[in-house]
C-alpha cells in the first residue's frame, strides 16, 4: 500500500496536532489511534488517491496555516480581530462551572437556544477513562453545560467530519464546533474551499491552548494525587470555581484534588506534545470567536490564580462573531466589558514567549532537516522581533540540542 506523501512527511517531522480531521474526511482509510506516550495520531488503512492526498495537504493544520488579515486588526502576538473584550456567563452555575466565567458555554447556549445551530460539536470527559476525552454532540444547555470545563488531553473533534456532513446533506442539520486553535484552523481551511463544510458548520468556536498533554500527563496528575483511574469515578481539568482544581472524584466516596499552579504547572505542561511548541497560533485566530482567561495580574504584571468568580476573555475574530456576540448579550445570556490588548501579554506569558521565540525554533528545525509548518500571514518575523537576540538564540541552540541528541 502506498502511504501518504502528507502523512509520511507529518511522521517524519512528528508535526501532528491531533485534530483527527484526514480521518473525519476519510473514514474507511484513516484511523486514529492512541499512541505512547498517549498521543492521537493518523493510521493509513487504505490507499488514498493523490487527490485525497492532497486535500490532507490542504487542510492538515500540522503542516501550516494560512492567514488574511482582510481589513482586521492585525496583531503579532494575538492575530486578527475585530475587537476584544471580556465577560461571563449570567447564569451563576454555569459561570462557575466554566473554566474561565463561562462565556464560551453561555455563547454556545445562545447559538442552540436561538436555532443558530442545531447542535454544538464539543469534548468531554470518557466515562471509560475519567481523565481522557470524547467527541460529544451537545443538542441542549443542558448538555453544553455537562461539558464545561478545559480537558488537557488529547481530542479529535473533527473525526467525525464525514457523518456531520452526510447528515447535513440529508437533513440540514447544522453545527458549531468548539475546538482547539487547530481544530478550528482545520475547519476554516475546510470551509473556504468547500461550501457544504461551510454550511453544515457555520459557527467555529475556539479557546487560548497552551498545549496538548499525554494522556501520561492526566495519569501523572493522579498519581500525584495518590490515586489509580481504575479508582476515579470522574475527573475534572478544570472548573468549579476559577481556576478551579484538578479533581478526582473516587468511586469508593469522597475526591482528591490540587491547584491548577500544581496540576498545569507543574505536571501536564511537562507533557506536551512538540507539534505545540512550534505552533504558531495558539489563540484561536480561525475561529469566529476565541475564548481565554482574563487573569488578574499580580503587582508584577503576571496572572495571578487567587480563586475568584470567573471572568473571560472574548477575542471577536470575525464579522459573524460580532454578531453573536452582540445577540447573545442582547438575549442575556453573557455580559461584557471593555478590554486593552495591552494588558493581555502580562496576563498570557505563555502564548507571549512561544509566539516570540517561534521563528528560531523554526529556523533550528530546518537547519537540521526536519520537516517544518507552511506559515502564511502569521506575523512569525515581527513576534520574533520583540525577544532580545539572545533569548532568541537561546531558543535556536536550545531546540537543535533536543533534535541532535534526543532523549537528553
């Protein structure tokens, strides 16, 4: 069997993200599988022709992104938008249960409530396996709100593409994705060169990611708390609260949690996989709307993470966007407020220091003959202008020791 020239050149350069969309295209021919250390990834099990070939090629947001600007507000750090703000769910049990005030859910509450869509494309926890995702078709609040809260683990949203598709040719059933910076990224290039895709997905949803963790990362995080997942009844990231706490609940009665210092600090970013060190977008710049945490800084200018009720941030990326937006606070779902781009690299130093030290870890990978993203549009030279020389030397030397002698 031939192989895929997209997927071999995505192995060869371990440039997956995870998004599952060459399956949801291709169902019958490619599989995603859980690989060590916990990782989604493509398994070919037919042939492809060069035209589906090259339709992977086209879409897979592993090999490359492309951006227009198109008249926006063009940021090197944060992309295109049209305007930014902050908000929170009015509903008081959703807001607390969201990961960041709720507004992403209450959003995706409104878009059901109105008949924007019919149903929400969404991650969850398994049931199987607490601290592993699931794709989950939400069709009411209710169901929005059971998934509230971030899943630091692998998910592939788009792997059902084609049974969404089939069943919007059918029945005209429409639906908004909520998904990772990559899954949104996926989809968009799937939109613009195919109108049913845009049509049976007309709203895309996405949030701030600073990575996506092994499943050995949510198996780490329980044995820091003390506990096996065969004795994990269920298990939250995130939420309850803002931050909130990584909890497990036990089947045997009672639960064991931590901070989210402790548990995305200081466990699960160990864990991530290196296709999001090289991201170049990790804001949700495809997405209609892109939802963050609006941390309180500390009197040095970095997120604090004091408990408090939860407050987002709203990036309002496109014209539609705007429109929901202004529906859903109209309809009193979200309230929002005013918010300066200024604060926001104190208060997200993680999505800060990768967008600037991008290009040399980029640079380093060639320079070493790995495969590397297609980047167009994403301001990559400017965000690198903003770190000292040294710091972007730094990182050069720092990724081509990992490439040269991996495992140390």
């Amino acid at each position: 069997m031939r192989l895929s020239v997209s997927l071999t050149r995505i192995a060869r350069g371990n440039l997956c993200a995870g998004c599952g969309a060459c399956a949801g295209l291709f169902p019958g021919k490619i599989t995603m599988e859980m690989t060590p250390p916990g990782f989604l990834r493509p398994w070919q099990t037919a042939l492809l022709t060069a035209e589906e070939d090259d339709r992977i090629g086209r879409i897979c947001p592993g090999l490359g992104q492309r951006v227009m600007a198109g008249g926006r507000t063009d940021h090197a750090l944060w992309g295109p938008h049209v305007e930014m703000l902050t908000g929170w769910a009015t509903d008081p049990d959703l807001r607390f249960g969201g990961a960041s005030g709720g507004g992403l859910s209450a959003l995706a509450a409104y878009l059901l409530d109105s008949g924007t869509v019919d149903a929400v494309v969404q991650v969850g926890a398994d049931p199987q396996h607490p601290t592993a995702n699931r794709r989950t078709i939400s069709t009411t609040v209710a169901g929005v709100a059971a998934m509230a809260g971030s899943r630091y683990a692998p998910s592939a949203p788009l792997e059902g593409l084609a049974e969404h598709l089939a069943e919007h040719r059918t029945t005209g059933r429409r639906f908004a994705v909520i998904g990772k910076p990559c899954d949104a990224a996926a989809l968009r290039a799937l939109a613009q060169e195919d109108a049913e895709a845009a049509s049976a997905f007309p709203v895309i949803l996405s949030f701030f990611c600073a990575g996506v963790p092994s499943q050995a990362g949510g198996r780490a995080v329980l044995a820091a708390l003390g506990v096996t997942e065969a004795e994990v009844a269920s298990f939250r990231y995130r939420g309850n609260g803002w931050p909130g706490r990584a909890t497990a609940v036990l089947k045997g009665g009672g639960e064991r949690s931590m901070s989210y210092h402790d548990s995305w600090g200081g466990i699960l970013s160990k864990h991530v996989q290196h296709r999001c060190k090289i991201c170049a977008d990790g804001t949700g710049i495809a997405a209609d709307i892109a939802f963050a945490d609006a941390w309180e800084a500390d009197k040095d200018g970095y997120p604090s993470f004091e408990d408090r009720p939860g407050v987002s941030l709203i990036v309002v990326r496109t014209a539609l966007g705007q429109r929901l937006l202004a529906e859903a606070r109209a309809s009193g779902r979200v309230e929002t407020a005013p918010y300066d781009v200024a604060r926001l690299a104190a208060i997200q130093p993680g999505q800060r220091e990768r967008r600037r030290a991008l290009l040399a870890r980029l640079l380093a990978l060639r320079l070493a003959g790995r495969p590397v993203p297609r980047y167009e549009g994403l301001l990559i030279a400017a965000a690198a202008r903003q770190n000292p020389i040294l710091r972007n030397l730094k990182n050069f030397l720092g990724t081509l020791r990992r490439v040269l002698r991996p495992g140390r």
